[in-house]
C-alpha cells in the first residue's frame, strides 16, 4: 500500500486549502492544495520550510474523526474526501 494514502489524515479539508495536523492532539496550519501536494509527495523538507512561522489554529476536533479518516484511508486505499471532492467535479 502506499503510505500516500495514510498521509492524507494528517489534512482535513477546507473552504480554500487544507489545515495539516502533525498529530490528533496538534494545533492545525492552514496550507494550499499545492503545499498539501508538495509534502505528500514526500518532499518534507522543502515543505517545512514553506510552513515555517505560520499562524496555528485550534487542535482538531473531534480526535475520533481524524482517526476513523485514517483507518478508512488504510483499509479502502484512498481518502473518503479525496472521493468525494472528485465526485462533484
């Protein structure tokens, strides 16, 4: 399986980019779909660096959400939002 997928729990959709979360209890850093893009394709560290600084928002809420989302991202092979995001287009 490709760890891809399981690095897609760590970003939870949003109106105009993504919120990364480094784990279930950190505050989320609010990057763009081509930030999103550039970490998942392993490129960890020139990604760091464009994220340096930024302003955190509050910890993600529910933590139960994120840990279902990465559970069906291992089991099904894709991100249920990724899915859904693709279906209305």
């Amino acid at each position: 399986m490709n760890d891809r997928h399981v690095k897609t729990a760590a970003f939870e959709p949003i109106n105009d980019g993504y919120v990364y979360y480094e784990s279930a209890w950190a505050k989320g850093i609010r990057v763009t779909a081509d930030e999103r893009e550039l970490y998942l394709s392993g490129a960890h560290i020139d990604w760091l660096r464009a994220i340096v600084g930024r302003d955190k928002s509050r910890p993600r809420r529910p933590y139960w959400r994120g840990v279902k989302r990465m559970a069906l991202a291992m089991l099904l092979g894709f991100d249920p939002d990724e899915r859904r995001a693709s279906a209305g287009n």
